[in-house]
C-alpha cells in the first residue's frame, strides 16, 4: 500500500508541475491545487494510516498505555491545516489571476507579459524592460505627446551641467 501511494503522489506530483508550466493561467491554478493535494497525501501517507492492523490512537478504559499499534494523529492534523492553508492560498491566487485577465483581457502569461508597461512587441531579451536606456525611446513625451526623447541638445535635464562640444567657454 506505501509503494501505491508513493507512485500515487510521484504522478500527482508530476501533474502538476506540468500543468503548472504551461502558459494558461488556468492550468496553473490546476497545477497549484494539484500540487497541494499531493502534498497533503505525501503527509497523510507518513502517518501510517494504511498499515496492517492500525487503530485510531485511543486508550481503552481503565489502561494507562495503548496496547496495539495506532497511526500517528500528528500528520493528519498538518494535513487538515494544510487543506485549510491550501484553500486560502487558492482563493488568493484565484482572485489574483482573475484580476490580472481581467485588466489586460488574456489568461496566455506570454500575451501578459507583452503588456507590461516598457515593454513593446515582447522583446524576449529583456532589453528594453522599463528603466533601461532603449526603453525610453519608446515612451510618450510629456510635453509634445510623440514618442521618442527628443534630441540630447533639446532635452534641458541631460544638457545641465555640461560644456558644448566645441569647448568653448560655458
């Protein structure tokens, strides 16, 4: 019965790291409820429940000691934390990837990233992510509404404090 329960949580582990690699959101809470499931299983399985001739850990009246072999109480309290702590975590990630699709109208994390402010057509290289230099030529101007800095002589902010190239005096 172990070596069933271990392949059981091998392929439910396995599941839901497949489901969790995909680019759907939707998967991905799948694949994170799977993962929990299993977990909790993995847990549930050390306290030998399903051994031969196992008994709930109660005390007969009048004996001061348990006489036969009992399952550990401990791991079947983690798991119902665990299922409590599982579904909190659930509904958070839930609520979460409901507002993400909802504010960018996509579940595919690959059109999500596309989305992000700074980024344009999905630069799979990360070269041009908010803050970097090749990021700037793409933001509006504040003060003509095209896109692009401007010139390096225009721009008051980049020319303070420096010499013309002509080196002339200042």
């Amino acid at each position: 019965m172990a070596v069933l329960l271990a392949l059981t949580v091998g392929v439910l582990v396995a599941g839901s790291i497949y489901l969790m690699l995909s680019r759907n959101l939707v998967r991905f809470i799948f694949g994170l409820t799977l993962a929990s499931n299993a977990v909790n299983l993995l847990i549930f399985s050390t306290g030998q429940v399903a051994r031969q001739g196992s008994a709930p850990p109660l005390i007969s009246d009048g004996k001061t000691t348990l006489g036969h072999v009992v399952a550990n109480a401990l791991p079947q309290a983690l798991v119902l934390t665990a299922i409590v702590i599982g579904f909190a975590l659930l509904t958070f990630v839930f609520v979460l990837f409901y507002r993400a699709g909802e504010a960018l109208q996509t579940v595919n994390t690959e059109n999500m990233r596309v989305a992000e402010p700074g980024m344009r057509g999905g630069d799979p290289d990360g070269s041009r992510r908010a803050g970097s230099r090749r990021a700037g030529s793409w933001r509006r101007s504040p003060r003509t509404g095209r896109r692009g800095q401007g010139s390096p002589t225009g721009d008051k902010r980049r020319r303070k404090g420096r010499r013309p190239a002509t080196g002339g005096k200042p």
